[in-house]
C-alpha cells in the first residue's frame, strides 16, 4: 500500500486497459451505427457505409497500439525501478 501511496507502483497500466475495451467498443458501436445510417440513406450513402467498414477494422486496431504504446512507457518505468534497486542491493 506504501508503494501507491508514494507513486513508487502504477495503477495507470491497469486503467489504461480498462479505458481499451471501453474504447474498442465505443468505436465498434460509432462504426456500426455509420454503416446503418448509410444503408438507410436516400442517397449518399454508400461512402458512410464504406468508412464505417474501415472505421470497423482499422479503428480498434489503432486505439489497440495507442493504448499499448501508453502501457510500454510504464513498463519502462518499472524496468528501470528495477535496475536502480539493483543497483542499491549490490552498492
């Protein structure tokens, strides 16, 4: 507990995982409703359905290698918490 107390332990890894899977499917539901609009569409829709096809694909994709990207600098953090600490133990 003293470790989060201090800031020495990170919980943001944890929530950015959270704020993932609330995000995927966020952009899941954003890209289903714009291939539904554009199948209902009078006219014009045909580009609203395509860009929620790719929205569909590409877009949980890329929010997954932002998110991941955000964890690997907390890992690094640690990595290096690590090496100072062995580095006192053998001083």
């Amino acid at each position: 507990m003293d470790d989060y107390l201090t800031f020495r332990k990170m919980i943001t890894p944890i929530i950015i995982q959270v704020v993932f899977w609330i995000g995927a499917v966020l952009i899941a539901l954003y890209a289903l409703w714009e291939i539904f609009s554009g199948a209902t569409a009078n006219y014009g829709g045909g580009s609203l359905v395509l860009r929620g096809l790719v929205e569909l694909i590409l877009g949980p994709l890329f929010w997954r290698i932002f998110c991941e990207l955000l964890i690997v600098i907390f890992r690094i953090n640690d990595t290096l918490t690590e090496i100072r600490a062995e580095k006192k133990s053998k001083k």
